[in-house]
C-alpha cells in the first residue's frame, strides 16, 4: 500500500494503482479528489486517468477482466 500512495512510476505499481482507482470508484463512487486524497494525495486529472486506462482496458484485456472482476468480489463480501 505505501508503494501505490508514493511517487513511483515502475509499471507494476503504476498498474496496482490504477486498479485500485477503478475498483474504488466502482464500489463507492467516492470522487476524483477523495481517491486521490488516499492514494498519496494525487490531483483528480491523474485518478480520472487511471480509471480511464483500467476501464479502457477491460474491453481489450480478458485477464485483466477476471483479475478485476475477483477483486471486486473479494472486497463486496468482506
């Protein structure tokens, strides 16, 4: 978790982070500003950006649909 709220842009973290993004604003529908204030503090231009590039993504991707659609899962029913 201190890997995706910090400052780094290896693509792994980047991706996490993105995912995160998505699966947040599913769930909650929280806004831009507020994700962003938990996801170290990032400007809403940068969450709006990963939601984008996840949702983007999912149409193209099966993998990352399952992945997506598992963690989604695993959060609701906690």
């Amino acid at each position: 978790m201190d890997e995706m709220k910090g400052p780094s842009r290896k693509a792994p973290v980047v991706h996490a982070r993105h995912i995160a993004i998505y699966l947040t604003r599913r769930i909650t529908g929280d806004s831009w500003k507020h994700i962003g204030s938990h996801l170290g503090n990032r400007d809403h231009t940068s969450i709006m950006h990963g939601y984008q590039k996840i949702d983007d993504m999912l149409h193209h991707d099966k993998d990352l649909l399952a992945q997506v659609k598992f963690l989604k899962k695993q959060l609701e029913d906690q």
